[in-house]
C-alpha cells in the first residue's frame, strides 16, 4: 500500500486503522479484494484510458464512498470523464508560473490537524474580493492542484471548509459564483474526487449573506446546503469550532497561514508532484468507446465485477 506520510499532513498509523474499521475494512485480506475489484473493473473498462491507478488511490476512492466498491466505479468513471469534458482545470501544473496572480490574493490551506472526528480542515481567507474570472480560474486550478496532493497523501473521514470573508464585499462572490464554471468544478470536487463535505462555515457580516447561501444551495444538493453554517463574528465561530487547529493569527496552535501557504506551495511545486500532477492529468477518457448503455445504467448497474462493501 502507498503510504500515508506527508510533509503538511498529520496522520498516524491509528487513524487509518480507525478509518478502515468505520467501513468494516480494518481486514487486510477483505480490503485487498475490494481494492482488486476495484482494479479489474477499471481494467475492463474501454473507454478509462489510464488502467494503473495505484493501490493507495483505489483504496482511498472505496473509503470516500463508504465502503462502496460500486459507488467507487462512479466516482473514478466520474473524475475520468470530467477531465475530459472540462480539461482546463487539470493542466495547470506550475504555482509559481502558472499560478501566481490569484496565489497572492487567496489563503487556500489544508491546516495540519485533523478534527477529532478524523476531518481535514481546509482555510480559505481572500486577500481582496476583485478576482477576474481569468483569477477565478486559477483558483480552480489550484483547488485541483491541492485536492491531487490530498487524494495522495491525506487520510481522513471527509472535510470541513472554513471561509472567511468576514473583510471583503459579498456581492463581488455572488457575482464569481454566476460563471459557468461555478457547477462542473463544484461537481468535480464532490462526485469526481468524493470531497464528503461535513460542514461549511462561512464568516461574514454581510447583508447580502442571504442571497449568496440562495445562490450556493442552488449547486449543492439539499442535504450538502443544510450543512453551511454562518458566523456573523470570528468571535461566533470560535464557539462552535476548536480554536487550537486554527492558524495562530486567529489564536490557534498551528503556523501562521503565511508560513502554512509557504510550504504547502514548497510541497506543491515539488519535480515529484508536479510529475504526478501531469501522470494523472491523462486519466481521462475516449467516448468514442464508452459502452452504450444508458448513463444511469452504466453507473448504478455497472456492467462488470460487482461487490457492495458498504456498512449501514
């Protein structure tokens, strides 16, 4: 199995034990034979050009979809297709090339320590609200960039995302959240990547908060929008969230986001992962030979291997 350590990422080897035993795979023995027919679907599929995903990324596909092998092959067939319908926001390989105009206008930080409920906590603070939709973008491009080096390295039991904008214009993100990009990326993160968002907390004192969470909820399906939770203070947050896991300018216990961001991009603009960024651009795929079975058919029948491994 690929390991799990990171250079940014706090995981012991209890959590993945843990994690495994939530979806009845703590069993070596049955978490190889879920991970092998995971494999030989993928293999007879003709229309998913990359056959040699590598152990640790089928076992993580299984683990984001609960123990599901089926729901699994969706989400890989999923992630494929959507690198094919929408390249762009996978061939941006370079921060500090590609990257940089909208890197010195975001904080976008996976914080080092997960919730006590093995969650992974991602940070996102705008430096400014006058992004571009060209800025928009490589935002987009970013995200991607991050959640590959999650994906590869991370262990956990889903996410938590913290947004504050508490300084900036809400009605400038309205604006970001109409482009046509907005849906195929939301849908890329959740139904291609499996980001099982647990919550969202948005800090903000703004009016026009309503008409942003109308605006969100309209993307998100019912139950991910029942999830989003607003703070109007910083002060209102710290009362539901453990302060310790936070960046220390907001009293926490961890780096400082500037030096968090500093070496996430450090990590991030690696020969090693910029390499495994270009491998995995190329998992996509050839419709030409996509079965012609119906969409729902092909996703929920899943003509091939068949095995459910996931726990009530």
């Amino acid at each position: 199995m690929a390991s799990t350590q990171s250079n940014l990422l706090n995981i012991t080897p209890e959590v993945v034990h843990t994690i495994r035993k939530i979806y009845n795979l703590d069993d070596p023995k049955r978490l190889d034979e879920a991970i092998k027919i995971l494999d030989d679907w993928i293999r007879k599929q003709p229309h998913i050009i990359k056959k040699d995903f590598d152990k640790r990324f089928l076992e993580t596909a299984i683990l984001t979809c609960k123990g599901s092998v089926e729901k699994a092959k969706k989400q890989i067939d999923t992630l494929c297709t959507m690198k094919t319908l929408v390249p762009k926001f996978f061939t941006a390989y370079s921060l500090k090339k590609e990257l940089k105009p909208v890197l010195s206008k975001v904080w976008h930080i996976p914080l080092p320590q997960m919730t006590e409920d093995y969650c992974r906590v991602i940070w996102i603070k705008p430096q400014c609200d006058d992004f571009t939709p060209e800025e928009l973008l490589q935002f987009f491009q970013y995200t991607t960039i991050v959640v590959e080096y999650i994906r590869a390295h991370d262990y956990v039991d889903g996410f938590i995302i913290i947004l504050d904008y508490h300084d900036w214009n809400m009605l400038k993100l309205i604006a970001r959240m109409t482009t046509p990009d907005v849906q195929p990326f939301i849908n890329t993160l959740i139904k291609g990547y499996g980001g099982r968002l647990k919550n969202i907390h948005l800090i903000t004192e703004s009016k026009a908060v309503e008409i942003l969470l109308a605006t969100v909820k309209k993307l998100l399906s019912e139950k991910l929008g029942k999830r989003i939770q607003v703070h109007k203070t910083l002060e209102d947050f710290y009362k539901v969230f453990p302060r310790h896991l936070l960046p220390e300018e907001y009293g926490g216990k961890q780096n400082s986001c500037e030096k968090l961001q500093a070496a996430l991009l450090e990590e991030l603009s690696s020969d090693k992962h910029i390499e495994y960024l270009k491998i995995m651009s190329k998992a996509c795929t050839d419709e030409s030979k996509r079965p012609t079975a119906k969409f729902n058919e092909e996703y929920m029948g899943m003509p091939g291997s068949f095995r459910n491994l996931k726990v009530d």
